[in-house]
C-alpha cells in the first residue's frame, strides 16, 4: 500500500481497530477483530504489531486505549488535565523511537473524586481539531463506560465515567431481572417511558419494579429489556443536569447514538451526531504532526 502513512490501532479491552492512514488522514483501509488485551495469549503484543505490520506495511504505528495500562503492552502514567493535543504529542510512550508510540491515557482528580480514561481523549480532541464541534464542547461518548467529557478552549478540562452499559450487561446476565430483560432494546414507548421515569431518580426502586410489573401484568414481558435500557440511560443521562437547550455532542456509532439522542432530548438538551471514526482518526494525526513537527 504505497500511499499509506500511518497505522493507528484502537487496542481495547475486548476489540481492537486497525486503520492504515495516508498523509491526508484519509483512511486506505481498516481491520476490526477481537484480539483486544484480555485476549491476547501470552501477551505477545511486540509480536502482533509485526504481524500487523506484515498485513499494512512497514509504517509508523500509533496505539491508543488500553494498550497503555497496566494489563497491556507498557503500563503508560495518566497525563492529568487540562489534556490537549500538545501535551499528548509530549508524552507519547515510544516503544521503538519515532516508529512505534502509545498515547497515555488522562486522569482528574477533583473534590476527592478520581476519573481515568484511555482513548476517549484521542476522539474528544480530534473531533475539536477536525472541527466536529467547537472549542467549548461537551461530549457524550455512549458504551460499556459512558464517558462525559468538558472541553474549553480546545482541551480536555473536565470529566466522568458512567457505568451504564456495564450496569445493564450486569442486570441481564446475573440479577433477578436476567430472565426478562435479555430481548432486544429499540428506541420506542417502553425505551422512552424508562427515560420519564428516570428523571424521578428512583432508579433502585423502579428496576425491581420492572420484575413486579411483570408479574402484575403492568408491562408486555417484550417491553421489560427496553424499560430497563430506558431506566439506566435516563438515570445516566439525568445525572449529568444538563439545561434546556445545551447541546451535547455525541460520538458514537452505533444503536446507543439514537438511545441516548432520545434520553438527551428528553431532558430537554440537544445533540449533534458526530462520526466517531472520524474524529478518532483526526485526532491520530493531530497527536503525530504534533509531535513530529519542527
């Protein structure tokens, strides 16, 4: 591929994320597998990037997310807000000098309370840089850990993990609720009637409550997994006291981008979509222009 420039790899958890990049930042082609960390036999991850790098080309490499903790490759300190892109560009982990770096995740901590992310960042500050959203943004970024991020005058000034995905996943496979809710979750009246509820700030109360509606005959069983989705995204999304009219940028890609567009409306704020992959990439090359530039 002789136009190609860079490798990024979004290294998570689970999944992970190849992208060859030209010098454009547009993106010549994309991998998407499951050899995310915990999967890794062996933890042979100088031996995936040249496998990588035998399927793309010899290029630089740039890996973001949790490839940088402590279970990864290198376990790379937290840089703490204010976090922009020069500061990032800084303090690149270099695994092989100028050829191979880890992004290092961000921390805050504030009024006794702690917050990490690790590639989050990397999106939040390319969706500024490629002009997504403005300077002074909030930014909802949906998933296992929903990340709400402040940015001001172009960085990341403030932020909090919510563990909504995780609470869900949780309740489906372990709670008393795990029978009922394991259907699919859609936006619509029993999605929408979780997120009204929500704003109640019952959430304990009203999540037995979808077992009792059940056996009282309240609710259609194949409503139960979307009331409950309704209940946590609401209740997460309440948390955040949003006002009338803020809007909140929303980066995601996939069927949480419309469940929390609603949960979000409800509360009477807006939202304006953005192309995760889009900013993720943008940010990539922020981050290295940055750090190569003269």
């Amino acid at each position: 591929m002789t136009d190609a420039a860079l490798l990024a790899i979004d290294w998570g958890t689970t999944n992970r994320r190849i992208y060859v990049i030209d010098a454009a930042g547009i993106v010549l082609a994309r991998e998407r597998d499951d050899c995310g960390i915990l999967t890794m036999a062996g933890g042979d991850f100088a031996g995936e990037v040249a496998a990588i790098r035998a399927r793309h080309g010899d290029l630089p490499m740039v890996c973001i997310g949790m490839i940088g903790s402590n279970r990864g490759w290198a376990a790379v300190p937290y840089v703490a807000c204010p976090v922009g892109v020069p500061l990032l560009a800084r303090t690149l982990h270099w695994m092989e000098p100028g050829r191979t770096a880890i992004v290092p995740g961000v921390s805050i901590m504030a009024n006794g309370r702690g917050d990490v992310m690790r590639g989050e960042e990397t999106q939040v500050l390319g969706a500024v840089a490629a002009r997504l959203a403005p300077d002074d943004s909030l930014f909802c970024q949906p998933g296992t850990h929903c990340k709400w991020v402040q940015a001001a005058d172009g960085v990341i000034v403030d932020f909090r993990t919510t563990m909504t995905g995780e609470l869900f996943a949780l309740l489906r496979q372990h709670s008393l609720l795990a029978e009922l809710i394991g259907g699919r979750v859609a936006d619509g009246p029993a999605f929408r009637a979780g997120v009204r509820d929500a704003a109640e700030g019952r959430l304990l109360g009203d999540l037995f409550g979808v077992r009792a509606s059940h056996l009282l005959g309240l609710r259609p069983p194949e409503d139960a997994a979307s009331y409950a989705s309704g209940l946590l995204i609401g209740s997460d999304v309440r948390e955040q006291g949003l006002g009338t009219g803020e809007m909140v940028y929303l980066l995601a890609s996939s069927d949480l981008a419309a469940l929390y567009t609603t949960a979000i409306e409800e509360s009477g704020a807006r939202v304006a979509i953005n192309d995760s992959e889009r900013a993720f990439v943008a940010g990539v090359m922020a981050i290295w222009s940055e750090a190569h530039a003269s």
